[in-house]
C-alpha cells in the first residue's frame, strides 16, 4: 500500500503556529518585506520537512472535558480550550464563541475520539467554511489514497471532509482517514449500515443503525449526517416532482417508511439517538432527505415539510446538549436562495446551516462546481455557515484529484466572497494584499497571495516565463505599451492630484460641467 | 494563411431556420421522441454541411431602412425587419421589442453595412446576453485565427463579440472578423487611434479619433465602447484606489486630460460623434474608464462620479436618436452590486447595462471566470442585459482557445440563471428538459441538452464508456445500490402515494406528529 501523501508548503508560503494553543498560520512573506497570514487547515502536512506517519497517524491533542459537549460547556459559562482555540485561530473574542455556541448558533464538532482534529467553528459569525466529500466507492481506490484525498483537499483550504465511503473497507478506510486528519470528519452512517444489510433498505433496523452510529463515535468521527426528518407523511409530496427524492439516505429511509409502512426509525428514536451523540460530544448534521434535485422543485412542499421537522428535532437535539447543524438544498435558483436560508433561520432556531452549493441552474453538467458556486456564494452571504463542495464531476462521474481541488477552489471563492460582502473582520484584507501587489507589479507575491499560487503562476509563465517578467510592469494581456496600471503610476506621480482631489470631496464631488456642445 | 475554422452541429443538436425571416435555432432531438429548441448564435458555421469562404465572408442579410437608427424607427411606431427578426427569435411579441427600444431599455447593434450579422436584442426584458472578447497583441495570431476564435466563441454561446486587436494588422483582422461574424461585433476605437500615434496618449487628437471611428463605421462594426465619461475632475479621485485606473481606455485618456490639463476631448465632442453613429446606426458603449480593479475600490467616488456623466451623455445620445448601452464594473463585492445596478438605472434613464463579470472577489488569479460569474449572474438578475466574459486567464495572460471555452460556459451559465431567476418566459423550460432527462436516466439526452454536451459526455465515459451505461439506470457516482433516483422510480410505483399526496395537500401541509420519544 502507498505511504504516500502530499506534503510541503504551497509556494511563498510556510507553515508556524502561534501562541501556547499551537494554534495554526500559513504565512507568506511578502517582497515587499510584508508578512501576512492565512486561516489554515492543512494539518503538519504542509510544515517544511513533515514525515508522515499514516500507519500511527497524526499527533493527538490533549483533550480534557468538564461537560459532555460544547454545548453544555457553554451553556455553563465555560470557556473550553476548544473554544479558545478557535477564537484565536478566527481573532475573535472566546466570548463570542462560548456565547454563539450556547445558544446553538454556532457548532465545534469534535468527537473526544478525535483528537488529532484541529479544533474549528462553524457558525454564520465566523468564516465561511467549505466541506469537501471523498470516501472508496466498491470498485476504486485503497484507505491510503482516500487519505491522500483527505490531505489534497484540506491542502487548498478544505475545512472538514466527508467520508462518504461504501463497500467492504468502509470501517478500515475511516479509520485511516480519522488517524491521519487534522480536520473534523463528518460520516453519513445509513450507508454503512445498509452494507450490513446487504443494500436491502427494507433489511434496515434501528438497532442496527445503532450500533453503526456507536462504532464510528468510539472511532472518532465528528459530525454526523441523520436523515430523521424524512417522514413517512412527507414522501407523497415527492411524486409530482420533475427529480423526485435525490439524497441517497433520504430515498433509501423512504423505502423503508413505505415498505414498513412505518414512520421513520430515526424520527421515533431520535432521543436515543441524541443520548449517544452526547456521549462522544458528536455533532448532528440534521440531513435534508428531501432536497429538491432540479430548480424545479426548490423551496417545494417536500423540502419545506423536512425542514419544519429539522427544526422541531433542532430543539430535541439542543434539549439533550447536543450540537446541532442543518443540511440544505441542493438546486435552488437565485430568486429563492434568500427565502431558503430565511426560513431554515427561523424554523430551526438559528442553528448552523450547511448547503450542498445550491446549484443555481440544471443545464451545465460538467461545469456544476460553477452552477453551484453562483448559489453557495449567495447562501453563505444570507448566512449559511458551511457549504459543501460541488466538482465538475457532480451527477456524472467520481471526482478525481483534479476534480476535488477544482470542487475546493470554486468553494474558498465563494466562501471568501461571502465573507467579504458580511464584513467578515479580516476578509476583505486578503483581497487588498493581493489588489496591491497586483497594483504594485510584485507578481511573485500575486502568486503567493492567491488562492492558488500554482496555478496562477503557470498561466503567467505560459506568455512569460522569463524571470525579469516577474518584475515587469506589465503583462502578457496588454504588453507595454498599454498598460492602464503602469500610466495610473504616472498619473499619481502628477503635480497637485492630491490637492485636487482633496477639493473635489470638499466641493461635494459635484463638479458636473456642462456638456461642451449639446 | 489557414482557413481552416470549426464547423459541424453540436452533439445531438442540428441547426434549422424558422419562418419568412430565417431566424436560426438549435434543434435537439431527444431520444423519447421530443424535440426541443436552443436559442442559436453560432451562424451557418453549425449547419451539417457549411463550407465557409472567409475570403468572401457569409451571405449578406438585405439591410433596407426608412429611419436612421432602430431608435429613431422605434419611436415613429415602425417594428423593423430586425425588430421582428429579434422578437421571433425571443419568442416574444415584436411590439413588446419595439417599446423596449423606443424608450432606450433596449438596443438592436445592428451596423448598416454588417449586413452578414443576425440580428439580436440587449435589454433586461429579454435573455441575458454573454460577449466575448477576442484580438490580436503585437506578437500573436493571424486574422483567420481571430475568425476562428469568434466562430469559436459563437459556437459556445457568445451573443456579441469585441475585437480587441492591437497591432500593425488591426484594419485587416477586423475585416476578416466582421465579414464572418453572424453576430454583432464590437471594437474600442481609442485603441487603434493610439496605434495612429505610435502608443504616444498625450498625441492623440479629437481629428484622429474621430477618423478611426468613421473607418469603422465603414466597415460595419457594430457597437463602439466611448470613454467619454473620464472627465478631467474626476482623475484625481482615483488617487486613493488600491488599484487606480484599470481600464486601458480610461488610462490613456486620463494621461491625456493631464497632459493636456484640457476636458477629455471624447466629451467635448460628444455631439460630433453622435452625428457619426447615427448615420450607420452603430450603438455607443459608454465605457466606464474609472470602474474598480479592485474590490476596495468599488462604488467609489470616481466610479459614480463617471457613472453620472454617463447618465448625462445617454441624454444627449438618445436625442440624437442613437442606440445606447452603459459599461460597468469591473470588481465588485456581493454586498454592493444591487445599488450598483440601481444606481445605473436611475441614472442612466434605464438604458441597457453591459458588465464586466463583477468579480466578487480579489483573491483567486486563475481562476477569475469563476469569482466574476459569481457577480455576473447576480448583477444580471438585478438588471444587466449583457454580461462581457472573463476567462481564466483574466490578470495573467492571454487566453487561449481553452480559456475562450471557460470564459464563454461560465458566462453561459451566469446568464441563464439570471433568466431562470428573473422568471424570463421558457428559460426555466431548459432546466425542467434536462431534469427530466436526469430522472429517466436518458443519460444521451442529458449530455445533448447540456451547455457543453462534449464535456458532458466526456466526464460520464471516464467511468462509465461502456454504451449500455447509457442507459442504465444509475452512474457511477453511487453505483446501482445506492441511486437514490432509481429508488425514487419504485417510491412512485407505491400503491396510493397520489392519494396521499392529495391528502396531505387537503390538510394544508401541516401534518407533524408529536416526536415519539421527546
């Protein structure tokens, strides 16, 4: 089996870590002389001369607890070292972070099982953050290159990742994932338990969903997705649909209901659920079963149905201390994205909402990490907390490594322009880095700003590779001769613009001449 | 000289003409026996057995006019050949296309002697439309390589295309461009007047500019972007920007005011110019010389101070009786691009909005197609009728024929889904299509209906090229076991679920049952 992962630092960029909680930073020094940081998720793969271990797995934090989850630490008025840890890692006060997590605005999902995890919050307060999903289908794929996947998408900025494995390896695969992740791992544990049924969802029992659930707590896993809002009522409300029920745990529960003719397990034993999520302090990603799949069905009676449902099992959830966030849509287009997240706020008593995209149209597949970006960055501007990634695979194929980084990278834009038009304290920093070295001609640091500084630097060598073009004051795109940037030097450079415009601004800016010849 | 350009009908599509006028669209024959329509831009060039000349360019469209300009034949109450041509090709009513341009909401680009362009519509009634920007630099391609990037860019989808040319060879690319283009070409003059004065801003002169206009003029282009709006007084409000002044056209008439210190003599000469449009019916482009290169520097006060005098010249061109759309931005966060369109409505008395992307963020060189489809598809549903592409070379280099592809799919998509959102009559009907293709798994009809069918397909026989995966009813994303739309298939096939439905519904959807377990 391959030992091998993606190791080192980006380029122009080096891994340190700050303060008595070792918390996290990717540095870039700057030519200027600058030294600016970047949120980081990359784990110890990313520090300079990293070995990694996969067969032992990362280092372990301490982990100490006083409450059974976070939720109850907060409620308490405790300040965790979780919670410090991410204050420090997002620069905002710990009590902003103790307080959005008592009143369930706000989840830190990590199961005491997993303490090689890197504490991180997820909430509409703080960044926006991006959850890439991997996981070995039946027919691809060894646990040693899904942490590899792991280690590639948390590379360019992943903040959690989803093992979304089947077939015969699924226990042993998660295993390694969680050994050698530095982010949360959140599971969907329908399918492995419909692999101990063989894939006869009508075979499903709520023991055995069970005890799937216990094994992967004890194993460390930090987030779970529970479709317990698909109920037996809901499912006629998918027949007049264009795409009918589209999320895999959603249609298999369903098949279940109506086999049965029973409400859904998970629905009638979701106490008992709660009570073993509490245990581990694991977080509960409430799933939207009944997710709309096309445009079409957005914001329906299915999906509006569910998600009255998830808000009432948000509250049993919270009852029992348990930490609580909510999945969405899926395909919705821009005209009722606002509306979505408006009512996922108000029925689900602010807990933390986590959208799949939403795409905002159906008619590019192969392009859907772009369809899906345009929504994602919309809901995460109206205040959803996490968005999970779309590739350009989606609806057509697995995701290879090409695929994942470009699912990432489409999900860190969306995600920083979300934050950027919050005001996210911080956010709009990076993009005035990298505006004035784009301004200042300094391209290496443009590269190393950018969300991806490999790329960015192979399309400029593409026109102009020599090294002196690195310091050149223009570009291949207008050449020397036209360049808007270098002549806005000149411009500065002129007698009295400050003056001029400090009298402007004086005089109202409303200086409007009039038209010289009508 | 290569004369060789793309030809041949998209997978599982073919071209046809419809009615007296001929107006082109794309027919998709779909496997369950339906066929659809595509809106069509791509010329004769996708017909099954086109031979092009480009030496002597496409068949000319007869051009006969009893007013100057579509403006001027709108307001006497005229629906023109191109009036109905343009409604019939929007499935819309020809007088709703002749209010729309009577009260300057709309325009027809439509050069008297480009009588070989199908005519089109931009304005917020109708479809959102994408341009494309295309042009030789001083050291790359030949004018039949223009020819087939446009045809190119056409065959993706492109609405207009700009020739960008610089260099010795401008005259002749855009000679070859124009007698082959089916769709409206654009140009920025002030370039080609700076290649008369040997790149020297401060030589330019109103006689010389004035002459290149008439050239082109002459030669059938159809829409000119004017950077009459860079006003002497307003140049010192750029002095603060992290990232100055970032258009070309905007730069080198900024240096002139200064060298000069003399008013922008494109705004002193404003009426001229008019008079000079008018007689060809070429459309302005008022070009936004000060918009933000930065999204520190949107809606400032440089950009909104141009954006007035715009307002002012829309007046003065409309009283001249030529056709006008309105430039924008540029960079622009989420959080500001509603005003901006607001703003350029009310004070451009609603003449069309034409914008470059936004980008919603700074941070991503690489990548720019996808954080300025972000802006383009939300500042299209707020209003703008066209939507100027930008690849994924934007910032970094010249793009190639690849990056023309992404630049155009991206934008494709950004439009279309400010179509769906706005609730554009049938642009919901393409979703619906391939939802239905999804569902059914007729995985042919789903790629045909794609906006890039190739790829599309290409994705799909990665993992699955085998035919009968064609038509099998799962992929290889959750293998047969798990799909969730197969599952869905036998949920419908449940005994009474439409009488549950309609019961549901009865009851108005407010079935919750208490939680079994609280």
């Amino acid at each position: 089996m391959s030992n091998v992962v993606s190791t080192g630092p980006l380029p122009g960029s080096r891994k340190a870590y700050r303060g008595a909680l070792r918390v996290p930073v990717r540095e870039i020094e700057l030519t200027n002389g600058q030294v600016v940081e970047r949120y980081d998720t990359s784990g110890p793969y990313t520090e300079t001369d990293f070995r990694p271990d996969l067969g032992n797995g990362l280092p372990k934090r301490d982990r100490t607890r006083t409450h059974p989850t976070q939720l109850l630490a907060a409620r308490a008025g405790e300040v965790t070292t979780e919670m410090a840890y991410v204050a420090a890692r997002e620069n905002l006060p710990a009590e902003l972070v103790r307080d959005e997590i008592a009143a369930g605005r706000a989840v830190i999902p990590a199961n005491v099982n997993h303490p090689e995890a890197e504490p991180m919050i997820i909430g509409k307060r703080f960044l926006v953050k991006v959850n890439a999903n991997i996981g070995t289908s039946a027919v691809t794929s060894s646990p040693a290159e899904e942490v590899e996947k792991m280690v590639w998408a948390t590379r360019w900025g992943a903040d959690t990742v989803m093992d979304l494995s089947t077939g015969p390896r699924i226990h042993e695969t998660r295993e390694w994932i969680l050994r050698n992740s530095p982010v949360p791992i959140g599971t969907v544990p329908i399918y492995q338990a419909l692999e101990r049924v063989n894939g006869d969802p009508t075979a499903l029992t709520w023991e055995i969903y069970r005890d799937v659930v216990v094994e992967q707590c004890e194993q460390g896993v930090d987030y779970m997705t529970v479709h317990a809002g698909v109920r037996m009522a809901y499912i006629p409300l998918t027949v007049g649909r264009k795409t009918g029920i589209v999320s895999r745990g959603g249609s298999i529960l369903a098949a279940w209901c109506l086999a049965h003719h029973q409400e859904n397990f998970l629905y009638t034993n979701f106490a008992e659920l709660c009570e073993v999520l509490r245990t581990y302090d694991v977080t509960f990603s409430l799933g939207d079963g009944l997710r709309p799949g096309s445009v079409h069905d957005a914001n329906d009676d299915a999906q509006l149905a569910e998600l009255r449902t998830l808000g009432e099992l948000t509250k049993v959830a919270k009852d029992h201390g348990v930490q609580t966030m909510i999945e969405g849509p899926g395909h919705v287009p821009m005209d009722k994205i606002a509306e979505n997240v408006r009512l996922q706020q108000e029925w689900c008593d602010d807990a933390p909402f986590y959208t799949l995209g939403p795409l905002a149209t159906d008619v590019a597949p192969g392009y859907d990490h772009i369809t899906s970006a345009i929504g994602a960055a919309m809901i995460a501007w109206h205040g959803t907390a996490m968005l999970c990634y779309v590739t350009p695979k989606e609806h057509l194929g697995l995701p290879d490594r090409d695929d994942v980084k470009a699912g990432v990278i489409a999900y860190k834009i969306a995600a920083h322009a979300a934050d950027v038009a919050k005001g996210h304290p911080g956010a709009q920093a990076h993009d005035d880095q990298l505006s004035d070295a784009r301004f200042e001609f300094r391209w290496a640091d443009q590269f190393a700003l950018a969300l991806d500084p490999e790329t960015a630097q192979s399309f400029h060598d593409e026109t102009l590779p020599a090294a002196p073009a690195k310091t050149a004051h223009f570009c291949s795109m207008c050449g020397p001769k036209f360049c808007s940037m270098r002549i806005s030097h000149d411009l500065r450079a002129a007698p009295g613009m400050a003056e001029k415009s400090a009298e402007f601004r004086a005089a109202g800016n409303r200086i409007y001449l009039p038209v010289a010849q009508p």
